[in-house]
C-alpha cells in the first residue's frame, strides 16, 4: 500500500554561476570583441584597471614550452569568461560571414579567410595570387577560383589586383560591363590625363555617349574596403607559431589584449564596515574574477593550439592539401577538455603560421574512408578535385572521369560523391564548361 512520506536523497548538479557564465562568454570572444568587453566592463568596475599593452613593459606574453612531437605540451586545463553587450558588426565580420555561407568546405573557407586577412585599406589584394597560394600549398589556379568568388560578395569590388578589376567587377553586377566599358577601363591611364579625344578614338563614341560613361564610373567606389564606419581591420591572431629546430613553438599573442588588474591604491584604502567599502570589496572580487578567467582562458587557448599542432603538423610541412581528418570531439579526448570548449576556443580565433594566418577552424574536417583503408580528409579529396578541373584544359574532364582518376589515386570516392562536391565547389558540370570553353 502507498503512503505519503520524506525521503532525503544526495545528488550532485552543476550550478552555473554568474562568473562562470561571464568566464564561458568570455572563451568565446575574439581579440577584437574580448578587448571591448573588457572596456564595458571597466566602465562599470572602477576597481578594474585596463593598460594598453603597447605602453606597458611585458615580461615574454604567455610563452608555452616549445612543442616537439616526443616532448608535447602539456598546459593546465581552463575555463571561460563575461556576458555583455556584443560590439557592433564590422566589414570583416560581415565578410567573414559570408564567406562561411558561401565557402562549405573548411579548405575553401580557411584559404577565403586568409585572402580577407590579407586585404589592404583600399579592400584590394596588394600581393600576387601565386605568391600566396605558394605560402599555403595550394594551385593558383584553384585559389584564383576562391578569390574569383570572394569579389563578387557585398560590397563588390573587394579582394581585386587592380583598380580596373574593382571597377569591372562592380559595373558586372550592375550589367553595365559592355564592350566599351571595357576598352575605357584598359585605358584609366587615358582618364587621369583627360585625353578624351584619344579616349573617344579607343572606344569609338561620340563625346555624348563617352560622358555618360564617366558619369557612371564616379558613381563606382574605388575604394570598397576603406569605409570609416566599418573597415577592414586586420585579423589579430591569438596564438603564434614558428619553427624551433625539429618542433614548433607555440606563443599566446597577449599583446592584442589590454593588460588587466586591480586598483591597488583604492583597494588598501577600502573601509569594509561602510556600505560604500563593502561595495568596493564586491568591485574588488569582480575585477579579480574577471583576471583569473582571463589566465584560464589563455591556458585553454594554449592548450588546444598545441594539440592542434601535433595532430596537424603536416600541414605546417606540406600545406592545406594535407590537412588530416580531425574532429572537435577527437580533440576534446585527447585533450580532456570539454568538446563545447573546443567549439569556443576555436570561434572566431586564428593562428600565426609559417604559412600565414589562418583560423582554428580550419583544422577540423570531415573524412572518408581509403581504398587502403586509411582515412583521407574531406578538404584534401576536394583540393585535388578542383586541381584536376583546373588543369583539364580543352579535354573536359566529366563526373564519372574524375571519379575513375580520384580511384586510380587512391580515393574511395563514388561517382555522386564527386557530383556533391563539384556542386558544392560552384564547378559547373562538365557539359557547361565544353560550352564555356568553346565560347571563350
């Protein structure tokens, strides 16, 4: 028979406190966005005092010990840090954005980040797109198609060579690019000595049609990136790495961050017997909170960059195409940090290479199986494919030839599989490109 009655039972639960929400917050925020929440946070703590770095003597910025692959890190576990007020969108994270929704495949992406990187004021691409594609260990043809994609995203005319390029690209979409409008981008040389005569011979118009011409390309903007409401500001990178004899070092770039602590002079003179010193006491607790989550965030970072290192070291040697397969969850097991920590760590942070910066997450891929039976990465199976399209010339290669070539190297890969990541790519199909090319 059933009766009312008390039972005491013990049970343990995570208990999220406002500091640990603050530190989780924190873990996931950038350079850019963490200094600004630390901004916001000072301005209501007057016991937290932030000091630019660049006026500061700093002992070395959070040095780990150098990496070697018998000799790993091993860093302290961390946690995480502040809810506040998310800064305003920027051009770079409005591009950077875009580039995620129009770049599926992490190499694509990883490589479109690298070129946003790059970026000059003016929003133009200053160095030579086989010098960077050497840098990453990529074809120029391939890269090419990535930066070919990347002009055409808002506001159109970025990550051009030239001011011609930046003008045609922005008169395309608007589909004002006609025969003449090209001959009179040829000869901007012509346009900033006003000869309009000789202008007027190369296009072959009457003064008329030549002066609604250069009507329409005052409306242009030479200069896309260079916005003072929202310009391209250089991606800090979070960690550094260089080669140090037959490993790698790895450095925390604690100089793109204020340097934090406690108002000491206010804090010794702090009554705790008045309301207005228990407050203090509070401020005092707050600000303290606010730098132990910063040390802890530090040591997360640390630690998973060296574990990316070890698990990726053959890109570091050979580039993008040899990528691993690699998983957040794998990382988080071998580094016994939590897999939603991994997934913080790496939004939005980036890593200094000897092969440039490029973003944690780029690292992380899916895989397929090996004829083998090894595992091949989903990046590096889609490098080549785009490699072989780019190099097929006037024998247009068709879905089920590339599937019987990607076979003949190695790839366990079938015919739909290929058909997906051409899509996926923006590669049209091979009917369209034998029509392209004969048009061409």
């Amino acid at each position: 028979m059933l009766s009312p009655g008390l039972i005491q039972r013990q049970s343990q639960s995570l208990v999220m406190t406002p500091q640990l929400r603050q530190a989780i917050a924190m873990l996931q925020l950038g350079h850019q966005e963490l200094t600004q929440s630390l901004q916001q946070i000072a301005e209501l703590n007057p016991l937290l005092v932030l000091e630019p770095t660049d006026t500061v003597a700093l002992p070395e910025p959070g040095e780990a010990p150098d990496y070697h692959d018998d000799d790993p890190d091993r860093f302290t576990s961390g946690a995480e840090q502040p809810e506040t007020a998310a800064p305003g969108p920027s051009l770079h994270d409005d591009l950077s954005s875009q580039i995620h929704l129009t770049f599926p495949e992490h190499r694509d992406r990883a490589a479109a980040l690298y070129l946003l990187a790059s970026l000059d004021d003016a929003g133009r691409l200053p160095e030579p797109v086989s010098d960077i594609a050497h840098v990453l260990g990529m074809e120029t043809a391939a890269l090419e198609s990535i930066r070919r994609i990347l002009m055409r995203l808002d506001p159109a005319g970025l990550f051009c060579r030239s001011l011609e390029e930046c003008l045609a690209v922005q008169l395309e979409r608007c589909g004002r690019l006609d025969p003449a409008m090209k001959i009179l981008l040829a000869n901007l040389d012509l346009l900033a000595r006003r000869d309009w005569r000789l202008l007027r011979q190369k296009c072959q118009l009457e003064q008329d049609d030549l002066l609604d011409m250069l009507a329409e390309i005052q409306t242009l903007n030479p200069r896309p990136g260079f916005d003072p409401r929202h310009p391209v500001t250089p991606i800090q990178p979070d960690l550094t790495v260089r080669r140090n004899g037959d490993g790698f070092r790895l450095t925390f770039n604690q100089r793109a961050l204020p340097r934090c602590h406690v108002d000491t002079d206010i804090q010794r003179h702090i009554d705790s017997n008045s309301e207005a010193g228990r407050q203090l006491q509070t401020y005092a607790s707050e600000a303290s909170a606010v730098i132990r989550a910063l040390e802890m965030r530090r040591q997360t970072i640390l630690k998973v960059g060296a574990e990316i290192i070890r698990q990726q070291a053959a890109f570091f040697e050979d580039g993008i195409s040899a990528l691993r397969p690699l998983t957040m969850r794998e990382l988080a097991t071998t580094t016994d940090v939590h897999e939603s920590t991994i997934s913080r760590v790496v939004n939005g942070k980036y890593m200094d290479t000897p092969r440039g910066i490029v973003p944690l997450r780029m690292f992380f891929s899916t895989a397929l199986q090996a004829s083998d039976g090894s595992v091949q990465s989903a990046s590096a199976i889609q490098h080549r494919l785009r490699a072989l399209i780019a190099a097929e010339g006037d024998d247009i290669l068709s879905d089920d030839a590339l599937t019987a070539l990607l076979q003949k190297e190695g790839f366990a890969i079938q015919r739909r599989t290929v058909a997906k990541y051409r899509e996926g790519l923006g590669i049209a199909k091979s009917s369209q490109r034998r029509r392209l090319k004969k048009t061409s």
